[in-house]
C-alpha cells in the first residue's frame, strides 16, 4: 500500500522536511514524535528546520488528524529557553488549534538541579488541525464504585443533603500521565539504548490508541529508535517514519524485525 511516493509500514532514512513533501495533501491520520530541541542530544550534527516542518506538517494532516509533539526546554545558566511554548505558538499561528496540553512525568528521572526542584516533565502538546473526530479515552479503576449515599443540592447554610446515587467502576484519566524511564520502563529492546533519547512504548501506544483507530497512518517524522513505528504495528495500524540519521534508521529496522520474529 502506497502513500504517495512511499510504501507504508516502512521506516525511511530522509530529512523528515524532504520526506514530507513527497507525501500528499491531507493524508496522515497521527503524528506522534518527540523532535531533537534545544541540542540537548548530540545528533550526528544534523540540524532541524522546525517552522519549515512545522508548515509541512500542517498541509499533511487530515483535517480530522492530530499531532502529538512531546518537547522540553534547556536550562542555560538557570533560564529555561521555553522552546515548547514558542513551538506550540508557532503552530497555532499557521492554523493548528491546541487542542490540549498535557504532561509527560517520568518515574525515575536523573535530572537533578543543585537549586531547583528535579525537573521530571516534558510537555505533550495536542494539536489539532480542524476538528477531533477521534477521541478512544483511556480510562482507570476509580477508588470506589456502586451505589453510597452522595452529596447533593449543597447550599451555603453548609449542610449536606445526600441522595443515593451511582458511582462508576472507571473514570477517564488525567492529562498527566507517568512513566518509569530507561531499560525494563521505555523499553525492553537493548537496541533502542543506541539512540540517545527514546520515549517509552506505552506513552507512544497510550497516544496512538487515543487519537486514532485501526487501519489508520500514523506517522513519526523524527523516527528515531522507531518506537512510534512499533507501537502503530502492535496497535495495528499503518506506520511511515522518516529519519535522516543511517544508524538510528538502522535501530528502527532493527526493533521492527525483532517484532515480527515475535508477532509471526
């Protein structure tokens, strides 16, 4: 199955911005990627076009389709570049609509600041470019469920009026969501550990299942160690990635067998 000039479920080694343009208008279901910010990771000395990408992802995008674009900020001499928001703004400025911000918490996070809190965050920008037409909450155990007596009708004389009522066995989660980092967290392929910055599978996945549905493209334009590519194959979905770095394309292919040695 053919997308444009590319062969869905493959992982290509090209400059994503060069990638991009031989991919036709309105045609990606999911973005889900993590770019190169701020040069915090050294990246085989390749540089990174953002406002260029940022307009070619946009013309990409299905007017129902959503990116996913995971970012932090450099700390320089105790000042935060606020790169993430001056990103986000940018695409708000070309047409995307931010649909949420949410948070990505790590577990196990080695950044300690001698006079700051531990910084253990990155952000998770949701951006949309029309309307969000898919939206699969991922949901968790509340803490208690059935029926109890609840509050009801309360009024400023402070007193509490109960009436039996229903409470449900699950409740939609939060815009945070944490994750245990590093070997046996993000992943358990050794491989992946070539690349220098890797998100966890199950974040990839728990954006996946979310924004999108079986049979749909989900696209990773800074591929990577390829963790988006395997986490859209085991969703089933279709996948493309683009990655100008031969090694680290070399890492995706890499994982992707190990997956159909397991799969099939």
């Amino acid at each position: 199955m053919k997308l444009g000039a590319y062969e869905l479920n493959e992982i290509y080694n090209i400059d994503c911005l060069e990638g991009m343009k031989n991919l036709p208008d309105n045609c990606i279901d999911l973005i889900v990627t993590s770019p190169p910010y701020d040069n915090l990771r050294t990246y085989k000395g390749f540089c990174f076009q953002f406002e260029d990408i940022a307009k070619e992802i946009y013309r990409i995008m299905k007017p129902t389709g959503i990116v996913v674009w995971i970012v932090g900020d450099k700390i320089d001499k105790g000042n935060k570049s606020l790169t993430s928001f001056k990103q986000c703004l940018f695409f708000q400025s070309i047409g995307f609509k931010v649909h949420d911000i949410m948070i990505y918490r790590k577990k196990n996070t080695p950044f300690m600041r001698s006079n700051a809190y531990t910084n253990c965050y990155e952000f998770m920008f949701i951006l949309a470019k029309d309307k969000v037409a898919t939206f699969n909450p991922l949901k968790t155990k509340t803490a208690r469920s059935g029926y109890e007596m609840l509050v009801a009708g309360k009024k400023a004389d402070g007193i509490n009026n109960k009436v039996m009522g229903h409470l449900n066995e699950e409740k939609v989660l939060t815009n945070i969501w944490e994750y245990a980092v590093g070997l046996g967290g993000s992943t358990n392929d050794k491989v992946a550990f070539k690349h220098p910055a890797i998100f966890p599978e199950k974040l990839a996945q728990d954006h996946i299942l979310s924004w999108s549905n079986e049979g749909d493209v989900v696209l990773d334009p800074f591929s990577g160690s390829g963790t988006t590519a395997k986490m859209a194959k085991i969703c089933h979905r279709h996948y493309l990635g683009f990655e100008i770095s031969p090694e680290y394309t070399d890492i995706s292919r890499q994982r992707l067998a190990q997956l159909d040695d397991l799969l099939f």
